[in-house]
C-alpha cells in the first residue's frame, strides 16, 4: 500500500507514454531532418515535449497519495482507457477514405469525441464520491482525460506508419510548401501530428472542465 503505482494503474501510463514518446522518435529519424517540418519543426517537437510532459506528470501526480485518492484515480484510469478507445476508433475512421456520406461519419466521429468527454465527466463524478473532494473531480478528469489521450496518440502513431512508412523524406517542409499540399505522405504526416499535439494538449482541459461539472451533480444529490 506504500506506492500508489499499482493501484493508480499509473505504472501502464506511463509506460503507454514513454511508447507513444518511442514510436514517434522512430518515425521522425533522423531527427534533424524534424527542423524542416512547418514552424521550423515545432510541428514535431511539440508532441514530442508533450509526450515528456505527460510522463512527469503522471509519475508526479500519484506519487504518494492516500488510499482513498489512488481509488479515485484508478476508478479515472480505468474510465480513461475506455474513453481512449472512442478516441482510438475517432482516430481510425478519420483516417479512412472518403465515405459516400461524409455526413455521417462527421457525425459519427463527434458522438465518439462527445462520449469521450462524458466518459471524463464521469470519473470526475465518481471521484467525488470517493473522496468527498470537489477537487479530486477535477483531477480525476483530468487525469482520465491523459489515459485517453494516450491510446490517441497510440493509434495516431499507428497510422503514420500505415500511411507513411518509417521515414520522413529527405526535405518534406519544401515539399509542403512548394506543391501548397504537399505530398500525400508528408501531408498525412503533418496531420497526424498535428492532431497528436491536439489531443495530448486538449483532452486534459476538456477532461478537468467536464469532471469539475460533473463533480457538481454529485453535490446536488447531497442537497
């Protein structure tokens, strides 16, 4: 009962986290040739520093909380990995072609986010009647939110790599700029990492909004 790792489900997350941080080094080697990706880089980099991030956090987070906290935070990890799942499936239709009804898969694909996000509202329910703590609903969401946002990027990495193969070319931000789209592999690639930046950047503010509003009908019920 000592470390909290176990039962926080925080030693998984961070393992998931120094994968994703793996398999994106891998697929942006050699790693100068990141510096010619739009923003002088800052396309690449960025989720590679959020992914570093996210690891010290994790670890920082759990690290030596009570009981009662590390349930709370499992019961988030847990909601977590299932909402990562919707992220995941989100992820993967977004990168099938295009489908007679886009419609449809537009809204599809927000459903999925949208559940996402109660799924975050409701660990930050659940750790407040857990921990008696307002608090803890916004940081259980928030730390739900990171879990999903993990499994994203996991399949965010999985689909550059079944697009683009495992090397960048020898100058991709040339080729973005000069043919205004740019190949398809290097446009897949700046997608895919732009949408990993977005989701490690905004999965842990919509997860601690949605838990802190949800935490509030737990305190309803109270009244």
């Amino acid at each position: 009962m000592g470390s909290g790792a176990p039962l926080t489900l925080r030693t998984p997350l961070i393992l998931l986290g120094m994968a994703d941080l793996t398999v994106l080094g891998m697929r942006l080697w050699p790693w100068q040739q990141v510096f010619n990706l739009p923003l002088n880089g800052a396309t690449g980099i960025d989720p590679a520093v959020c992914l570093v991030t996210y690891i010290g956090l994790l670890y920082w987070i759990a690290n030596g909380c009570l009981p009662v906290t590390r349930k709370a935070f499992c019961s988030g990890s847990l909601l977590g990995m299932l909402g990562g799942l919707l992220l995941g499936a989100e992820v993967v239709l977004g990168a099938r072609p295009p489908a007679p009804d886009p419609a449809s898969v537009a809204h599809l694909q927000l459903g999925l986010l949208a559940g996402a996000g109660i799924i975050w509202g409701i660990a930050g329910l659940r750790a407040v009647q857990i921990t008696q703590s307002a608090v803890m609903g916004l940081i259980a969401g928030l730390w739900s939110a990171m879990a999903s946002a993990l499994i994203a990027v996991a399949a965010v990495m999985a689909e550059i790599y079944r697009f683009g193969g495992s090397q960048l070319p020898q100058d991709p931000w040339k080729q973005y700029e000069g043919l205004a789209i740019g190949t398809p592999a290097t446009q897949a690639l700046v997608h895919s990492l732009n949408s990993a930046t977005a989701f490690l950047l905004l999965c842990p503010l919509a997860g601690g909004a949605l838990g802190l509003i949800f935490s509030h009908f737990s305190q309803s019920e109270k009244n």
